[in-house]
C-alpha cells in the first residue's frame, strides 16, 4: 500500500539534500503516518485506517464520521 494518508490525501513529496558545497541529490520526505483502528459509533464497527497526525488532529476535532465524510470515504459494511 502506497504511503498516503487516507484523510488527508499527504503522501510522499522529493526535494534535494543540499551540501554545504552546494551539492544536490534527490531525496523523499515521507509523511508522518500510523495505522490506526478507530471505532465509528453510527455504524457500530472499527474501521482500520492510515492517517498521519495532521489527520488524527482533524479527527479529535470533527469527529470520525465527519472527517470520512469531507474525505470523501465511505464504510463499507460486511
């Protein structure tokens, strides 16, 4: 599974490593990702997720349901 967090969408940007001669090679800046289990209260079920922690923070704020909602996810039930 690629890195990207599934509300958020951030995923792995490229830049340079820059020397102190001014050298440039290429590099990765991953995001801070987790893959958390969360439970939705509406549906009744834990859902796994990968999230980075701009993404959890958007969640204690709004609330699960509501940030998959503006993610644009939905719960698929079993």
């Amino acid at each position: 599974m690629a890195k990207v967090c599934q509300i958020t969408g951030k995923r792995t940007v490229s830049g340079n490593n820059v020397s102190h001669a001014n050298n440039r090679t290429k590099r990765k800046f991953y995001p801070n990702l987790h893959n958390k289990k969360l439970f939705l209260e509406e549906e009744k079920v834990w859902v796994n997720l990968k999230v980075s922690t701009h993404a959890l923070r958007i969640i204690n704020k709004l609330g699960l349901s509501q940030a998959l909602r503006k993610a644009g996810l939905e719960i698929i039930r079993l």
